[in-house]
C-alpha cells in the first residue's frame, strides 16, 4: 500500500498532465491515511478549482485554513476560490487575513535582523 506522500506525489503528476479527476482521487486516498496532510487538502482544493467544482474548492480552502491558520497561501488561495464564486466579501476577508499574516512575518523578520 501506498503511504501519503507517494499518493500526493502521483496525484501532483497526474494534475501536471491534466487528469484533475485522477488526481483528486490520489488526493483523496492520501487524506484517508492523514485527514490532516496539509500539501494534500491544498492540491485537493486546486484541483477542484481547476474544475471549475468551486463549492468543492472553498470547501477545501477553509479545511486548508483551519489546519494552517497562519498560512498566508491558505488564505490566498480561499480569497480566490472566493472571488471566482462571486463571494467578494468573503475574498476580501479571506485577502486581508493574508496580509495581516504577512505584515506580521515581515515584522518577525525585521526583528530577527536586528538581533543579528
């Protein structure tokens, strides 16, 4: 039996070549073994965004968020399936969780510079 990062791996490959389905259900298979594998609810999410399966896709985006709440991608990727859903304030909250986050790693960074 395959373990999780080989079925992320092959659902990764089958995405590349455009077989979304295909790689939904390695997706899938991988997040039966660790419901909370965050590279493969994020991949999940893409993928049904690619299929345009945008209920799928913002339902995955805020699994994502809750598993990596501090995850600036997460968040941007969940504003995203927001706005192509037509959801606009729902994207703005989801963008301005974004930028708070990443406001506060610039300012982590700058403090960790000045220990230098």
């Amino acid at each position: 039996m395959a373990d999780k990062e080989t079925l992320y791996d092959e659902g990764l490959d089958l995405a590349f070549d455009g077989d979304f389905e295909g790689a939904i259900g390695r997706y899938r298979a991988a997040l039966d073994i660790d419901a909370g594998y965050v590279d493969a609810v994020h991949a999940l999410a893409m993928a049904h965004k690619e299929l345009g399966q945008l209920d799928l896709a913002i339902e995955a985006g805020r699994r994502l968020c809750e598993l990596a709440p501090d995850d600036i991608l997460a968040h941007t990727s969940l504003s995203q399936f927001y706005q192509m859903a037509g959801l606009i304030a729902e994207a703005e909250a989801e963008s301005a969780k974004a930028k708070v986050l990443d406001w506060k790693r610039q300012l982590s960074e700058q403090k960790d510079e000045g220990k230098a």
